[in-house]
C-alpha cells in the first residue's frame, strides 16, 4: 500500500509567519493564548457586574480579616510581654521598718600612724608621698590600713535603738576615701514611732583635722548614710547610690533627722530582670565589679578590695597605679558597666532636719537623732496591665464584632473544618462500626436459630421415649 499523504496544512499546524521583511515571528501564541485571557477577564467581569453585593461583601470581609490579623497579633504581643503599669498609694502599717545607719568618720585616718608607717608625708593613703618610700616588704598594707583607722572605741560613746544596744546589730567595713564605717542594723520592726524609740547616737570626735581635711570637706565631724538595711554600703558611685540618703553633721551638734519610707515593688520581665533574694544587694554586687575589673588590669588589690582572689600590691609603681584608676572611678559620675539586676522591692527613706543646734559637752562629742513621726508609708508598686482575661476579651471582641462571630458559630466553622480535612477518616471509621455490628448481629441470629433447633431435636427425642411406654 502507498504511504498516506496529507495536506500540509493539516499535517502541520500554522505555526509561524513570514512578514514582509522576511522575519519569523512567533503567531500561534497570539492565535491561541489570546482568546482565552481576553476570555477569563470577560467571565470575571461579566461575574463582578452580575453580583456587585457578593463583590462588596467579600472586599469588606477580606479588610476585616486584615484588621483581626493585626489585633490577634498585637494581644498575643501583649500576653507574651505584658506592659507595666504603676499604682501609688498610703499604707499604714502596725509596724515599720528602720533603716540602717552607716557612720563614716571625717578626717577617715590617723596622720601621725600613715606618716609613721609609710615613712613620708602622708595625711591620706590617696597621695603619692604614702608610697614612695614604703617599705612594702616589711609592712604590709593590712596592718597599715587597720592601724590608721579609728576602732569603735573611737568612734562611740553609745548607740540603740529604743535605747538599747541590743536591738542593733553592728558591721564594721574598710574603705579607701572613706576609712572604717560603721553601718547600724535593725533587729525587729518599730512597733511605735517617736524619737524615743528612734536612733539614739552618740559620737567621740578628737577634733583633729588632717593638713587637707580643711580642703577635702572643710570641716570635721561625720558622714551619715542612710539607707535600706539588705543594702551594703559603698562609696562608690553607681546607679543604686541613688537609694541612699547622705547628711552630714559637725562635731559639738545635736541634730533630729525624721524620716520618711517610700517602697518600690518592681516587677520581672522579660527585658529586665529583678532580684527577690532578700540578701542581695545590688550596691556591693556593683562595687565587687568594679574591683575586680581593677584588679585583674594591674594584677593586684587593695586591702579595701575585700573577696579578691588577687595578691595585694607588694611596689610603690602597681599600688600609686591601682589608686590612680580608683580614683577615675571615685569621682567619675557615669555608672561603671556592670552586670547587677535591681532589686524587685527596695525603700528609699527621705531626711527631714527637725532640730539642730549646738551640742554643749566638755568633749568634742555629736548627738544623732533618727525615728519616725507616723507609720504612714507611699507605696509605689508595679503590675503587669494585661492578663488573660483582658485577652480572652479583647480576642472576643475582635472577632465579634468585626467578623460576627460568637461561640456557636464558632462551633460551627470548627465542625465544617473538621469534616473536611478529617471527613474520609470518619467515613471509614463509621463504616468500620457498622460493619462490625452488622457481623455482631449476624453471629447472633446464627446462635439463635442453633439453639432453636437443638431444642426441636430434643423435645422429638423426649416424644419418642414417650410413646415407646
């Protein structure tokens, strides 16, 4: 047989075209493609113009899905990360805290034993001349330092509170600038408020000024600190020195210092952290930092620098250096970068100067006075300002109001969606159910009928016997 021919035009489809400049050009995709798009636009359209209302629902229903998208996502943002509101109020309390007393004495050393010891001019350990001839290997600093300082038989005549010594318990801590202070702790609460049962202090002074107390301070007398009693205190500047308050009292005075207690509850979140240990304190976790970063730069310490691995400095070079970097410090008002979380609850106690006046003893002596006028307390606390229940409402709210949803129709969508992603699963498992029962029911006719006819053959057998008589 011959092979079957065909046009060829209708072997071949049209698939390009010569144009005049005898170039190919592509024209079934024109041919072909075209008409389709020009006619899906034609049947969207002619669809948007057959129901507008359907059109200007679902544009409304896509702009409020939008919205509840953007409200669901900031009240999850709000759950996760709560925002802190303050709330002030007055609380009177059947007791009240005392706070701790700090004294530091001014001049803080003992001229005459630093320029014995050191073997030069030295009125404070801060000048290079304490150091230039020390003898480093025949003295060492923690007997230089602990001598030059006043003992509490120095310091003292008496101290109580509620006119006890008892109620008070007292530490003893070392500093550079300052010398040996002397910090004063409360036992108990206050149970009443007056200045019987305040402070009751007594200073010694032996009215000796050093050669630059006069430019340092420009009196004698003492320094006074007071602050939260879970607080250690440094004299170092940093942020939580804000929490002490600072008076300073001249020797012969008598002075009554009333107090006042605002207390700050700070709440933990995911940004700032805060401390609930009652003995931390976040003033000598700073000061810690501070020299042990001093330290570890010229690989030495101070006799001050207490719980510090580092050997203390043994030349005249690495001490004058670790005291010149300590004084950058010192005076410094910028916050050294430290570590240190804030405490969740603290108290910051206000000083108001009720009385001073001249105190008229045969010895250089200083009466403090410091108590309570009322157990009144400001409080100041924070709380997280959203909770569960303002999202379970806000949530409700979005989706009621701007998508008509209540719980019912909720229901609803949540039974539809079920049986259409799980629906052939269900299927089966229905289909499962009923198969089983079916054969359930079917072994049960079979065991009746079993037994009907076992009782048929027995009751002919007994009908035989019977007829046998």
């Amino acid at each position: 047989m011959g092979a079957l021919s065909l046009p060829r035009d209708a072997a071949f489809p049209k698939i390009l075209a010569l144009s005049h400049d005898r170039n190919w050009y592509p024209a079934t995709s024109l041919e072909f493609h075209f008409p389709h798009a020009m006619g899906y636009w034609s049947e969207t359209r002619a669809w948007l113009f057959r129901d507008p209302a359907k059109l200007i629902r679902y544009l409304v229903l896509f702009a409020c899905c939008i919205v509840v998208i953007v409200q669901l996502y900031e009240c999850f943002s709000k759950l996760y990360n709560p925002p802190i509101s303050t709330h002030s109020y007055y609380s009177l309390n059947e007791t009240i805290e005392m706070p701790a007393v700090t004294i530091c004495r001014e001049p803080p050393y003992k001229e005459e034993v630093l320029t014995r010891l050191s073997g030069g001019g030295c009125p404070h350990p801060k000048y290079a001349t304490c150091w230039m001839n020390y003898p480093f290997g025949e003295i060492s600093l923690e007997e230089f330092f602990e001598n030059s300082t006043h003992n509490m038989g120095d310091t003292f005549v008496f101290y109580g509170l509620n006119e006890d010594p008892n109620n008070v318990e007292m530490n003893t801590s070392l500093h550079f600038y300052m010398g040996r202070c002397y910090t004063l702790r409360p036992k108990e609460p206050a149970k009443r408020v007056s200045k019987a049962v305040g402070y009751s202090l007594m200073l010694e002074h032996s009215m000796t000024a050093t050669s630059t107390s006069d430019v340092d301070t420009g009196a004698v007398g003492w320094h006074v600190f007071i602050h939260d009693k879970k607080e250690n205190f440094t004299e170092v500047n940093m942020k939580g020195s804000g929490r002490v308050e600072y008076v300073f009292v001249g020797v012969n005075e008598e002075i009554e210092i009333k107090l006042q207690t605002q207390y700050f509850s700070n709440v933990q979140t995911r940004e700032e952290a805060c401390s609930n240990d009652e003995n931390y304190s976040d003033l000598k976790c700073g000061e810690q930092c501070i020299w042990q970063d001093l330290s570890d730069n010229m690989q030495c310490s101070g006799p001050w620098m207490h719980d510090i691995a580092n050997e203390p400095c043994n030349d005249s070079v690495s001490m004058r250096k670790l005291i010149s970097d300590y004084k950058d410090v010192y005076e410094n008002e910028d916050d050294f970068d430290c570590d240190c979380i804030q405490p969740c609850q603290s108290r910051i106690y206000t000083t108001f100067i009720q009385n001073r006046k001249a105190f008229k003893q045969p010895e250089p002596r200083t009466q403090i006075y410091i108590y309570y006028t009322t157990k009144l307390i400001s409080m100041i606390e924070e709380r997280p300002s959203y909770d569960t229940t303002q999202f379970i409402a806000d949530v409700g709210g979005s989706l009621g109001f701007l998508l008509g949803l209540s719980v019912l129709g909720l229901i609803g969508i949540l039974e539809h969606m079920t049986l259409f992603f799980c629906g052939g699963f269900i299927k089966r498992m229905q289909q499962k159910e009923q198969d089983k029962l079916a054969a359930s029911s079917e072994d049960g006719q079979s065991q009746t009928s079993d037994e009907t006819i076992d009782i048929a053959i027995a009751y002919k057998k007994k009908e035989k016997k019977e007829t046998k008589y």
